[in-house]
C-alpha cells in the first residue's frame, strides 16, 4: 500500500504546523472521528508547545496554536450547557 493510497482511505489526521503556517508532519490518522478526536487531545496533552490541526482532508475541525487563547471548543461539555430559565417568583418549579 502506497502512502498516497494510506491518506485516502484515512482522512482524519492531526498534523504539526509551523508558526509560519506550513505542513511539517502527520502525528496520527484516522478512519474515524472519535478516534481522531481521541489523538488529537493526546497530541494536546503530549506537545502543548506545537501547533497543532485536527483535519478531515482539507477542513480544519480544531486547532491549537500555542499561546493563543483557549476557544470554547476545549471547554468541557458541562460547562457548554445553556443557562436553564429561572422560575418566575411564586410558581414551583416544574420536576422533570
């Protein structure tokens, strides 16, 4: 199996990029997203000095660039939640 054979049939990949915005290496693909996902947030927590890209071929599904601030996409998902409303004053509040 050729590599260019190997990318095909493996579009997810989280790749190393410089600070000048250019390719240098593949750290991991994948044929599935969760997977990918997994790397990415390993390759994170490995190399938090690189700038690093979650990739489905061409599209950029995350990015970590190094002293950048952090976007809500890194956030737990707890913490994503929207605000419930709050109940008006006098009405219990609805069980679920």
């Amino acid at each position: 199996m050729t590599h260019a054979h190997c990318k095909d049939e493996l579009p997810f990949a989280v790749d190393e990029w410089s600070a000048a915005g250019s390719y240098v290496r593949d750290i991991s693909r994948s044929s599935n997203l969760a997977v990918a996902r997994a790397a990415y947030h390993a390759a994170l927590m490995e190399y938090p000095s690189l700038h690093l890209k979650l990739r489905n071929r061409g599209l950029v599904l995350e990015e970590h660039e190094p002293g950048a601030p952090q976007r809500a996409e890194h956030e737990p998902l707890a913490s994503r939640r929207a605000p419930q409303p709050a109940s008006e004053p006098g009405r219990r509040a609805r069980r679920r």
